[in-house]
C-alpha cells in the first residue's frame, strides 16, 4: 500500500481556509490505515505551529511528527555533509528550532552557513549582515527558491526572492533543498523510514510537488485543487502518474497491492 507525502498549501488548505471534504480525507486515510506526513516547503513554522495551523482552520487530530518542512530538511542536508556548526539564520521559529535541534550554534559573525528561510521580518540590514557573512566565506543555504507566495490578499513576495538577491550579491549559488529538489524528499525518507518505490507525493503544483516526485523516482498525484491545471502538464511537459479533481479521489488508486 503507497504511504503518502502530501503538500499543504492549495492541497490541504488555502491559507487559512481548509480544503473542501479535508477532514473526510485525512480521517479516510487513517481507517485504511494509510500512513502519510505532511511534506512542505514553509520554512516559518515550526511543526507544533504547522499542526495548530491546521487545527485552527478545523483539522483534527493532526500532531507535530506528521511534518517534514524545508528548514528541518536544510538542517539535515547540512549536518550530512558538513561538521561545522555555526550557523548564521534568516527566518522565523521554524528555521530557529529546526538548526538548534540539529545541533547548530546560531551566531552573528564568523559563520559556515547562512540559512535563509522566509522572514517576514527581515530588513535591509539583517540581509547586508548575511551578505558580509557569505563574503567572508559561508555557504549560502536556501530552504527553497519559491519567488511567490499566494495569500488571501494577493501575491507576496517568496523566499527565494531573497535567495537569489544574496546569491547575485554573493557570486555564490545557494544550495538546493525544498520542492522540486530531492534532497528535501531523501530527508523525509530517512526521517519516517519509507523506502521511495513505496511513497506517492500528492501536491497542486507540477513544478514542486510533482517535478519532486518525478526527480526523485516516486510516484505523483496531482490535486487540480491549487496552482497547476490539465493544460499545464502539456505545456510544462511535467506528467504526474495520477489527476485527480480532489483528494477523495484519490482513494480510487489507493488499493493494496
């Protein structure tokens, strides 16, 4: 049976309004006894804020330890490759906890990493600060290089924005981490232990979710509930494995094997 990574915003909910029949997908899930966890590219969050998120906008039973975000996903690429720890950050409480849980010092100067994550707090002087620090020779960390973020009020601008800004100042080329690239899937491997010929990534957006999945070698569904529609997948020329209309749909494909 496919144990399901599922993207949150325009899959799950949109921004703070759940997704039509949501709660009868989840709850399906688990009388079938399908095992999933959700996979994001929000740095922000923690996973405790991330699971009150979604309880606020009336989700149930949703607990911390079913989130993999691209700041936990960045710390664990990091501390793979690397065993320095100082760690100059961007970004909100997500980003914050995923780094000291990792066991990185957060400093001001004389950094290995700068991390950037969405802030929404960040001034022109935070990012002159990160910038001085990758001139003296820290590797630039992006969480993910989303440039847009959708919201109720109309489109802000996305970490990645940020990314790039630092990377043209820099002359570097931030690493890669959130959807569409594997790293942030070969971390939710090891952190829920699945192996990827079983794992199928549900998601809105064919240029993340899916492109993700494809690159990675994991099977694909596509909710045409968000961002991406039919006519993309041509143009694109990303093919998910499976389009559903919604998720409930899915449970059609969702049989043991």
């Amino acid at each position: 049976m496919k144990k399901l990574m599922i993207d949150l915003d325009g899959t799950m909910y949109h921004g703070t309004r759940m997704i039509e029949r949501g709660n009868e997908f989840l709850n399906m899930l688990t009388e079938r006894g399908i095992e999933f966890l959700f996979l994001t590219n929000n740095a922000s969050r923690t996973s405790k804020q991330a699971a009150e998120h979604m309880r606020h906008m009336g989700y149930l039973n949703v607990q911390p330890e079913m989130f993999y975000t691209s700041a936990m996903a960045a710390a664990d690429e990091v501390k793979r490759i690397s065993d320095k720890r100082r760690a100059f950050m961007i970004g909100e409480k997500g980003l914050e906890e995923a780094l000291l849980q990792s066991g990185f010092e957060l400093v001001e100067e004389n950094a290995d990493f700068v991390f950037v994550g969405l802030d929404r707090h960040a001034d022109y002087h935070r990012y002159s600060l990160a910038l001085r620090q990758l001139k003296n020779g820290a590797v630039l960390v992006g969480t993910n290089d989303d440039v847009i973020l959708l919201s109720e009020e109309g489109v802000n601008v996305g970490n990645g924005t940020i990314v790039r800004m630092l990377e043209i100042c820099s002359g570097q080329t931030s690493m890669k981490i959130g959807k569409p690239s594997s790293v942030i899937l070969e971390g939710a491997l090891k952190y829920t232990g699945w192996k990827k010929e079983d794992v199928l990534i549900v998601g809105d957006n064919l240029e993340t979710d899916i492109l993700c999945g494809i690159q990675g070698q994991t099977e694909t569904a596509l909710v045409l509930s968000g961002i991406s529609t039919v006519e993309d997948i041509e143009r694109l020329n990303i093919h998910p494995d499976i389009v559903v209309n919604e998720l409930l749909d899915l449970f059609q494909f969702l049989q043991e094997e």
